[in-house]
C-alpha cells in the first residue's frame, strides 16, 4: 500500500480530490510520508491545502519550511512567505543560506524595507554576507524600495560580482533617475546580457533623454544584442513620447525584417507609437490585423481616437467593443467620456453615463472626475454636481471639474464657495483650479476678487501664473470696458508672451466698445501671431476703411495676397437626433438643404421685425 500511494503521488496529473484520497489513506495506515505529500501539493500549488498539513507536521525542518516559503513567494503570497520565515526564525529552527532569496524577493514586491532590514541583520549573524545570491537579492529589494546607499554598500561588499548584481543596481539607479551612476555600471558590466541593455536603455527613457536611449539602442544592435520584448516595448514608447514616427517605423521594420517578437505587448506598443504619432488610420489598420485583443488595445485604440479629435470613432469603436463582450477599463472609460465633451453631445453622453452607472463603473476616482467634467462640458450641471457629491474618493481633478463646472456655466457664487470648500478638505489647488477660479470672476464681473485670485495663486499657493490665468484677467477686464487697463496689463503686467487667444480678447472688446485705436494695434499683434489666418487681415483692411485710411487699407490686402494667404471656409454644425451636420457658408450639400434655407429665411425675417441689425465686418 505504501508503495502504491508512493507510486500515486509521483503521477503528474493529480486533482485536489485524488489528494484528499490519498491523505486519508496516509492517516487511516499511519504512514510517515507527509513531507513528500506536503511537496507534491506544493507542486501543484495547492498551497492552503499545503499549510495545513503544514502546521499539523509537529517539528518541520528547514527544508519543509523553504518548499512553503518559496511556494509562497512563487505565487506573489508575499505576506504569507514573510510571516511564514519570521515563524521558522521564532520556533528556532536552524536556517540555510537557500532560505533566504526567496523571502527576500517578497520583501521587494512588497517595498517591505524593515523586514528586509531585519533580514540582513540575520544574514551577517548567520556568517552568509558572501553569499552571492542573497548580497544580489538584497540590491534588488534596496534599489526597489528606493535605499540607492544601502543598495551600493551591498554591492561593494560582494567580492566577486556578476552581471546579475551590475543588472540590479542598474536597474535601482535606473527607477531613481541616476542616469550617469547607472552608466558608469553599465560601462563596467565584464559581460554584459540582454537585462543589463534593457535596463540602460529604460534608465534614459525614464529621465526623459530619449536621444541617448536611441543611440544605446543602436550601439546595442552593433554588438550584435538581439532586442527582446521589453526592448522593443520600451524603444516604441520612447518613439511615441517623441512623436517620431519615422523612427518608431523603423523599429516596426527590424521587427519584420528579423522576425522578431510579435505578441499581444509588441502589437499595443505599435499601435500606440501610431496614435502619438498622429497617425491614426495606420494605427486602426494595426489594430485590425491584431489576431488577438485584450482591453489594452481596445482602449489605446479608442484613447487613439479621443486625443487625435475623431470622437464619432471612438464612441463607435466603444460600442463594437461592448459588442465582442469587452469590459472596458477606467482609461477606456475616461477617453469615451472626453470624445463626448469634445462633442458637447447631450444625449451620447448622458447614454455612456447610464453605462457607466448600470455597470457600478463609476467607483474609480478619474472614471468619477470625466464623468462630471462630461456632464458639465454637455451644460447638465445638476448631473455633474450629484456625480461630484457621491464620489467616496476626490482628488484635485475632481475638485477642478466642478469648480470649473459651475464657473463655465455661469454659477459664479457656487464655484467659489466649492473652493472654500476644497480648501477646508485640505485639497491644495493647482493652476487649473485658478483658471475656473478666474472664469467664475469674469462671468460674474467680480474685477476686485479677479485681482485678488491672481495675487493669492502667486502668493499663497507659489503657482506661477501662466497665459490662461493672464487670459482670464484680460476677458474680466474688457467684459468690464476697462480695456486701456487690460491693455496695459498685458504689455506690462504679464510674465508671459500674450497669444492669440489675450489679443483676440482685448479686439473683440474694441469692436463692442468702439475704441479703434487699441483695435488696430491688437489687429497688428494677431497678425504677428497668425500670419496665415485670413481674417485678421480681412479684419484690418476694414478697420482702415472705416477709419478712412485708404492707403493703408489696400496695403493691408495687398500684403494678405503676396503672402497667397487664402481665406479659410467658415462651418457650423449641431447635433439632432444623436447625429452631428456640419454645413459651409452656401452650402446646398446636405439633403434636406431646401427645408433648412426656408426656415434660416423665416427666422430672418422675426429677427428684422424684433428691429435686429445685423453689423458689418467694417463696423466697430
């Protein structure tokens, strides 16, 4: 029988029931194996099944204790394999140099640094600092947890080093940023491996000199490196931070040409060079020869879609995804939510909402955040402030869509008082706060509190005020007729270089106020900014005329044709019924374009008789 159960438990294919069988065999004829069916249910990675046989076995010896441990650390059990060391120290069982990597590893994984402290201590009292195995562990769980001296002392010490070790330390200086301390190693490495390439390379890409990774790259490829995975998925990303798809195209030809690694990793990481690079038709043609898919690529592709301003796609992309039964995640959510802003689409939006709430996909904090930012971009304020007022978790994101919110669609006073709010949760705001801050002042034409907002940002909170926040004061203040005040702001006030945006808003309120003085310089500036935008010379002939500056006037469209700068066609578009019509200036394209000239026509004629006239481009 004992033979049997012997020759039973060897067998490679066992079920948790055919274990349980031969256990109770094993108790039932007092047979003394258990070690052996403790291992082979470890094996098989029964681990809860393995502990309580575990802790039924009276006195284990140290290498029950390993197989547990490892087991352990093997199935990212970290907590289990730490705790489970700590008891075979405290029950004073003699412990071997093989002991010890294994926890130590789930001391890394788990950042556990005073653990693995306490576990050095052991290791210099055990006489096994010379062990190069567990000095290599002890680098590796230094560098992760982010004790780059403990992790260089350990280093020092090793007698004899491998690459193993070089790799490791690399790696910590590579997570930490000490590009030169890493490639001071790097250049050292007797022989260097794949891991010790890969991990230089990521170094670069994490401190953002990406020309150097590229060039290690290529260095890498003359001394005859074959890349891997990681290598590939690295260079790709740092191809899409660049936006350069002509290199990003020559990674995807060695890949071809050396019939590299293609998996599901190497595919996603193709795809999103593509959408950074702003080429999104080759990035759904990758995409659609994918074999397999997971919802990585689906939300790359559609987050694709979102940030290149092709939302119709990317909520189309999102229904086929529900349809081929893919959950999305929290990135795809967030892309889907902002292609509904960018839309300003009222009941698309408010259908992704119901979605996202049927399917309690509202608990994530940035699923939350676009959500409201959504709502109030759509004008539903009432929905972003309920979304807002349920979130268990807010962060800074969260806190600035409802400000922001409430201040775009003209509810000033409660932007405000949700600030106050923001800061009794000791939420500390950031510049986009101040943006919504400021349009709140301009929508309700609070010039004192503007002032006020824009000296606390500087002062109270140390955020340098950039061109959106000057834009806000500008906007305030012409709202106001202040526009010799604005104009000076902006030529003397201001520490960055006044754009389209600040000039277009200080001619808006010439027009409206009549001061054509101020009207040509901002005209002047405009053109300065956007030398090949028609209007701003259109706009500035007139100007002349209707000051009666002929000359200058016909010099002005003189200037606008030697340059061939051509007059740009104007659209408009609205949504009905779910569907988007964009139309041109005269447009007769559109199917139902006779019914539409018909109702424009009679709406024409109320305006006139409510006693509307409409102005010229050569008034002010």
């Amino acid at each position: 029988m004992k033979q049997h159960l012997i020759t039973l438990l060897l067998s490679p294919t066992l079920h948790l029931n055919q274990f349980r069988q031969i256990h109770a065999h094993i108790v039932c004829g007092n047979l003394d194996f258990s070690t052996l069916f403790l291992k082979r249910l470890l094996n098989f990675s029964f681990v809860d099944y393995a502990r309580k046989v575990f802790d039924g076995i009276p006195r284990p010896d140290q290498n029950l204790y390993n197989a547990l441990i490892s087991s352990y650390s093997r199935l990212c059990m970290h907590k289990e394999a730490i705790e489970t060391f700590f008891l075979m120290h405290h029950n004073e069982n003699s412990i071997a140099f093989f002991n010890f990597p294994p926890v130590i590893k789930s001391c890394a994984s788990l950042l556990a640094i005073n653990e693995g402290k306490q576990l050095h201590s052991l290791v210099i009292r055990c006489g096994l600092v010379s062990n190069l195995f567990i000095q290599t562990a002890f680098i590796d769980l230094y560098g992760k947890a982010g004790d780059l001296g403990a992790a260089r002392r350990t280093f020092d010490e090793i007698a004899v080093k491998d690459t193993i070790s070089y790799n490791c330390l690399i790696s910590g200086y590579s997570k930490a940023g000490l590009v030169l301390e890493a490639r001071q190693l790097f250049d050292r490495i007797p022989d260097r491996t794949i891991v010790s390439w890969n991990s230089m390379i990521s170094c670069y890409a994490h401190k953002g000199d990406l020309t150097e990774g590229f060039r290690l790259f290529e260095r890498m490829q003359t001394e005859n490196f074959q890349p891997n995975e990681i290598t590939l998925v690295t260079i790709l990303s740092m191809c899409a931070k660049l936006g350069d798809l002509a290199m990003g195209l020559k990674v995807k030809q060695l890949i071809a040409k050396n019939n590299l690694c293609r998996s599901l990793i190497v595919t996603t990481a193709i795809l999103e060079m593509y959408v950074k690079c702003g080429a999104v038709d080759e990035a759904r043609q990758e995409f659609d020869r994918m074999l397999q898919r997971d919802v990585v690529a689906w939300s790359a592709m559609i987050a694709g879609y979102a940030q290149n301003g092709r939302c119709d796609e990317a909520l189309e992309l999102f229904e086929q995804m529900k349809i081929d039964n893919f959950k999305p995640n929290d990135v795809t959510l967030v892309s889907v939510l902002s292609a509904c802003s960018q839309l300003g689409s009222v009941e698309t939006g408010e259908l992704v909402g119901s979605y996202i709430e049927s399917e309690n996909l509202a608990s994530n904090v940035y699923v939350s955040s676009a959500s409201l930012d959504m709502y109030a971009k759509c004008g539903n304020i009432s929905k972003a402030r309920q979304v807002f007022d349920q979130m268990l978790e807010k962060d800074v994101v969260s806190w600035n869509s409802m400000i922001g919110g409430l201040a775009f669609n003209g509810l000033h006073k409660e932007a405000i008082d949700l600030f106050v709010k923001m800061k009794e949760s000791n939420v500390k705001p950031n510049e986009i706060t101040f943006v919504g801050l400021l349009t709140a002042c301009t929508h309700a034409g609070l010039i004192q509190l503007g002032y006020e907002f824009f000296e606390s940002m500087k002062s109270d909170f140390n955020i340098t005020p950039k061109v959106e926040h000057c834009a806000c004061i500008v906007d305030l203040l012409c709202r106001s007729g202040r526009l010799e005040e604005a104009h000076e702001f902006i030529s003397c006030k201001m520490d960055v270089e006044p754009n389209v945006v600040i000039w277009g808003t200080l001619l808006s309120a010439c027009r409206t106020h009549s001061n054509m003085d101020l009207a040509v310089v901002a005209v002047k500036k405009l053109i300065i900014l956007e030398p090949e935008n028609s209007g701003n010379y259109v706009l500035l002939s007139n100007l002349y005329a209707s000051l009666g500056r002929w000359e200058e006037a016909l010099e002005v469209r003189n200037t606008m044709k030697n340059r061939k700068v051509q007059k740009a066609a104007a659209n408009s578009w609205i949504e009905v019924d779910n569907m988007m019509h964009a139309f041109l200036v005269r447009d007769t394209s559109h199917p139902r374009s006779e019914e539409i000239y018909s109702a424009v026509e009679v709406l024409g004629l109320h305006v006139k008789w409510a006693g509307y006239t409409p102005c010229s481009d050569s008034e002010i």
